[in-house]
C-alpha cells in the first residue's frame, strides 16, 4: 500500500481523470439525477486523496460514476459502473485470511486488501442491489460483497451477480476466487 504522501496525482492525471469522469457523468444522468457536475468537482478538488482512490478505481476497470449523494454525512457515492465486474480486480480471494489458508494455487491478491489499498471498500449486498435498478450489471462475471462477521468466521463469503434478468446472492469459501469473479467497489467524496 503505498504511504499517505503518495496518495496524490500529477496535474496532468488530475485534468484526465476529471474529463473521463464528467464525460461518464453527463452520459449517465439517470444514475444520478439531481446532482450538479459542479458540486462533484468542487468536492473532489478539496479532496485530492479521495482523487487519487477514484483514479485506483478506474486504473482498474471500474468506470466509477456517482450514484448517490447521503444526506447524513454529505458525501457523494462512486460506485463501479463497469458493465462487468472490474478486469484489473478478478481473480482473487475474499481476503487476506483466506488468502494465507490456502496451500496452493493461491491468486495474486484478495478483495478486502485490494479495496483498502484503493482507499475504497467492498460493495454492501443492498449497495449492490441498489446498482443493479441503474441497469444490468454482472451477467457474464460476479463480485464479491461485504459479508458478515458470523458467516466470514465460518469459512464463507459472500458474491452477487445477474443472471435471468435477477440480481442474486450467493456464498462461497472465502478462499476460492474465479477468472470472472472480481469485486466492485464504493468510495464516499
């Protein structure tokens, strides 16, 4: 995980970033209606690390885009909206304890550390749910999900996808991981 002071991007990888992103945001105006461009902005320049943790985002093939705004605590939510689950976070385990168990064929890295590196985390089961009224996400690959203590301490770990025009959960080891199973990611401006 690279240090706090490394967590920022070149002028020129901030004016790229933001055009790839506004240009995504103005053509999705139903993921976000409501929301004006000009509030984004202002908040992810006043926030140069949350930018750096976006650019992870769409370094890794997330097409991260705003699908919400929380009253509560006034953050803007990114959400990846790659049609697929993200091509730079596939093939890897829930987690860094399922990642030590296993003995061999072990994937490069796990979802929970990869997203904590990005300075994200793992979609919710709803934040999924959620995504999935924005359109079809998922139908070929799936993505795993913040699971639950009680079923994490149990071996498992959650994953969501969408087959048959239905958004589905399922369970799996922690420890297995697929070419098409990746994770998505959330991260709050």
């Amino acid at each position: 995980m690279a240090a706090a002071s490394k967590k920022k991007l070149l002028p020129a990888q901030q004016e790229e970033l933001l055009i790839i992103v506004k240009n995504r945001f103005e053509k999705n105006m139903q993921r976000h209606k409501g929301i004006a461009w000009a509030q984004v902005l202002a908040r992810l320049e006043a926030n140069k690390e949350k930018m750096w943790c976006l650019h992870q985002m769409e370094n890794t093939g997330g097409e991260p885009d705003i699908t919400g705004y929380d009253k509560k605590t006034d953050e803007y939510i990114f959400i990846d909206c790659a049609a697929e689950s993200p091509k730079g976070r596939r093939s890897v385990c829930y987690d860094r304890e399922a990642l030590e168990a296993r003995k061999e064929f072990k994937p490069a890295n796990n979802a929970v550390d990869m997203a904590t590196a990005m300075g994200c985390t793992l979609l919710t089961e709803t934040q999924y749910r959620e995504l999935q009224q924005l359109g079809s996400f998922d139908t070929k690959t799936s993505s795993w999900v913040q699971t639950p203590e009680e079923i994490r301490k149990l071996g498992g770990a959650l994953f969501c996808d969408r087959r048959y025009n239905a958004v589905f959960l399922y369970h799996n080891g922690a420890e297995s991981y697929y070419a098409a199973r990746g994770f998505r990611a959330a991260l709050r401006v």
